[in-house]
C-alpha cells in the first residue's frame, strides 16, 4: 500500500530524526520552479529527482535543469536506501526518446543526465532504450552533453557496448556504498559486478569518461572508503561523487550518522590523492548534482 503521509525532505527527515544545521536550507520556489515541474508533466517524463524524493529537487528544478528517468517509475530491485517504487513495469515507451529531448530543448540544457530504473525483466536490460534516447537527443541537439547514469546491466559486455556506442560524454554507474555494506543496501546488486560494469565501460569506450558514486552514513568505516575509492580508481574510474545518504522514507534504512562539511571536504582531498579526474563532495551532493559542473571543470 502506498504510504500516504507527505514524502520527508530536507527539512523534515524521516522518522522524525533531527537534521544538523548544515543540512538545513530553504525551499527555492517561484517561476523557474513551476515551469519545470509542469514541462515534465505535460511531457509525461520521470524524473529521478521525484521517483528517489531527492531533496536537491527545488534548487534544481529552480535553475531549470532535471535529471531525467526512462523506462517507467518502477523498478525490478528493492534496494533499501532507495524510495523508487519496486514493481513489474510497463513496457518502455517507444517515443519516450523523443518527449524526453523536447524536454531537453524547452529547458535549454546544455548537459543532461540520463538515468533509469533498473529493468532486470528486458532482453538487453534497457540497454538498447538508453542507446536510442541518447541517439534522439544528440540528433535534434547536437551542442548538448549527454551523460547516462547506468544500472549495473550485470556486467553483459553487449548491454554495456550498446550503451557506449551511443557515445554519451560521461558512462555514469554508482558504487552506491562500501563493500562490507553491499548486503544490506542494495541486495539485488554486487560490488563486484559493478565494478565490472565501470571496467568494461572504461574498456570499450576509452574517449567516454566514467563516473561513480559513494553515498556515506551507512555505518561504513574511513578505510572502507579508502578501499572503495582504490577499487574505483582500479578499474579507471574518471570522476566521483561523494554524498550524505538521507533517508528518504520510513521504509529505507535509517541514517548511521551525518558527516560535516569539514569531513565532506576531507573526503575530496582523499579522493583527488587516488587520481581522480574530478570530485564532486559535500553533504547534498548527489551523481548529478551539478553534473555539468563536474564535467566541464575536469
């Protein structure tokens, strides 16, 4: 049954737990804001910012930009960090490609970040859907960016060269965690196998830079993030984020404990000590918080 109270959000966290001062800030609103929200609407896009309630969704949404989600709002997996609806999905919407770059065009974007739920249940795994939005948006918008946020595709060398040969400028897939709490956060996935996934990227398509994702205040350690970042950086990862987990629901995990900004600020300087291209760390950072940003400065 679908939970009727209203979503947390930044200001109000789940469970009712007390937010440090850092982590508090006030809602954007106004006319940019209410423009985005009604251009996904008519368009009938999903959008990540809404289907995993990010609390960057005001800010974002104010500076006209959205990270948007293809392949229907529910997802095969039941990761426990993560309020996307679990389900059996629709099948992929065959001009989804094309509402998704008129999307991209109204809102004069010139990076945008594709991502999806997971869809286990499809012969390529989304794979061949992702190639075709990214094909769309490059077609009618070639002065665009075009970076793709990948579930794990469980390391199927064809899903990830189909993705790759559609050459997107940034082969995003998240670590999400560290690997001692693999387990617990996202059971369906594997530590391992995504780290495949990031290697194979690298492999196929050396020109595209690959990025990846750590969220903190899962209870993992200071040498478990070390090792995650070693792992990364293994397999040629370009680009990192760093972010405090929030926990978006009643039903996810709880948060372990808030990083300050200082630590946020520690952990760039240990990941840019790994060779990392770009780092992007603080506590409302997200994979694509931003994104642009982290793609042009690198």
């Amino acid at each position: 049954m679908a939970n009727s109270k209203r979503p947390p959000t930044a200001d109000r966290p789940a469970r009712g737990r007390r937010l440090p001062a850092w982590l508090k800030r006030p809602l954007p609103s106004g006319d940019a804001l209410t423009h985005t929200r009604r251009l996904v609407k008519s368009l009938k896009l999903n959008t990540v910012c809404v289907g995993a309630r990010c609390p960057n969704l005001g800010e974002c949404w104010s500076r006209r930009t959205a990270t948007f989600m293809i392949l229907g709002e529910r997802c095969t997996r039941n990761c426990h960090f993560c309020a996307v609806e679990t389900g059996s999905p629709a099948p992929p919407a065959e001009d989804e490609p094309q509402r998704l770059a008129e999307a991209v065009a109204h809102l004069n974007l010139r990076h945008v970040v594709i991502t999806s739920v997971t869809r286990d249940d499809l012969p390529d795994e989304g794979a061949g859907h992702f190639a075709r939005c990214i094909t769309t948006v490059r077609t009618r918008l070639p002065q665009v960016t075009v970076e793709v946020l990948v579930p794990d595709f469980h390391a199927r060398p064809e899903c990830v060269q189909t993705v790759g040969a559609a050459r997107p400028e940034v082969f995003n897939h998240n670590l999400e965690t560290v690997a001692g709490q693999q387990r617990r956060v996202r059971p369906q996935a594997d530590y391992a196998r995504s780290l495949k996934t990031l290697e194979l990227a690298r492999h196929m398509a050396p020109q595209i830079r690959t990025k990846s994702g750590l969220m903190v205040g899962l209870g993992e350690t200071r040498a478990e993030i070390t090792q995650a970042m070693r792992d990364l950086r293994g397999v040629g990862c370009d680009l990192l984020t760093v972010g405090q987990y929030l926990q978006p629901g009643a039903r996810q995990l709880p948060v372990v404990r808030f990083y300050t900004p200082e630590e946020f600020d520690e952990l760039a300087e240990l990941a840019q000590s790994h060779g990392f291209r770009g780092v992007a760390s603080g506590p409302f950072v997200r994979s694509s918080y931003f994104a642009e940003s982290l793609y042009t400065e690198t």
